[in-house]
C-alpha cells in the first residue's frame, strides 16, 4: 500500500456511496428530532470512535435554529455500565442490555460494523426491532449480517477496515451538516418512519 494508493482507494469509494440511503438515514434521524424520539448509536473499537462521535455531532454539530434538538447517546461511553454488563454476562450484550432500558418505539437504533458481523451490534439491532424502533445500519465490506437485519443499511463497499472507517467518519459528518440546514424530510409522521423499500424481513 501506498499515500497515493490508499488515497485513490478511498476516492473510489466514495464515488460509489449510495447517495439515496444517506438522504434516507438524514431523514429518519430529522423525524426523530421533530418528534421528540432518541437516536442510540453503538459499535466497537473504531467503530465506538465513529458512534461517540456521532452523538457528539447530532446533540451539537446539527442544531438548526427554529428545530428541537436532536436527542443522540452513544452507548459506548458509560464504561462502568458496559463493563458490568461484558463482566457480569458475556461482551455480546453491552449494547442490547443498555437498550432494553432505554430504546421505545419511533427511536432510531444506529449500529457501526466494519464487517457488519459484530455480535454485539446485531444482538442490539434485535432488541431495537422487537422495540419497534428504525434501525441503520452503518456497515463495510459486503454488509455482512448488520445489512439485511435493519431497515436502512447503508453499506461502505470496501473491504479494508482502515478505509471503511475513514468513511463512516465522513458519512456521520454529511448526516449532521445536513441535518443543520434541513428543511425536513419527504416523509413525515408521528414517529420515525420506516423506508418501505428498506425494510428487512423480520
């Protein structure tokens, strides 16, 4: 691998982002901010990188003067809580276990895997379906398992781990600076919708 290699790589990837599930995603999360619902992100290593700073981006990057606020909590943060739960239990309920507390119907679940196969993050994806919450999926690689358990997969067509990080960064980036000058979505509703074309069979 080279600078210029590397670089390349993640250009083409880019070019190839499916434009119309980022919209999708923006719009679920703008519902969620109208109607009052909580967006809850989740995933490991890079990936709990990527979701601590995503709710960090929508709680402040995407306030929109005349909007409420988007309500986003990581579930990555609270160490005593995960690792009580990774102790106590086994390390592929940290995220499911904190949303059975929390998650209610019209919530948005946001789940980050590289590989779309964490254990951890699809337990979640569960426990937010059986909620009745929107489910995103933020995956690399060919999607994995995360791409066809949740409502909205948005799928990093890559399979080096570095680079599908570099581009989930960049995609929670456009949803907040989108969600900053929104004017609310094509669909909207007492709770978050559900993107019929999307929709995974349960």
């Amino acid at each position: 691998m080279t600078v210029r290699r590397y670089i390349a790589e993640v250009a083409a990837t880019l070019r190839g982002l499916p434009v119309q599930k980022i919209v999708e995603v923006t719009d679920v999360i703008e519902i969620a901010r109208r109607t009052g619902h909580r967006v809850f992100v989740f995933g490991n290593g890079g990936s709990a990188a990527t979701a601590t700073h995503m709710a960090c981006d929508l709680s402040k990057g995407a306030i929109a003067e005349g909007s409420p606020r988007v309500k986003a909590i990581s579930l990555c943060d609270n160490l005593s809580l995960f690792s009580a739960w990774a102790n106590d239990t086994a390390y592929e309920n940290v995220f499911a276990e904190q949303l059975e507390n929390l998650i209610e119907e019209g919530d948005v679940a946001v789940g980050i895997s590289g590989s779309g196969n964490s254990r951890n993050v699809l337990k979640a994806i569960e426990v937010a379906r059986d909620k009745g919450a929107v489910t995103i999926g933020f995956c690399g690689f060919d999607g994995g398992r995360l791409a066809t358990m949740v409502d909205i997969p948005l799928v990093v067509g890559n399979f080096c781990m570095e680079q599908v990080e570099d581009v989930h960064l960049l995609l929670e980036h456009v949803v907040a600076t989108c969600l900053r000058g929104h004017r609310g979505p094509a669909r909207d509703s007492a709770v978050a919708s559900k993107p019929e074309s999307s929709v995974a069979p349960r």
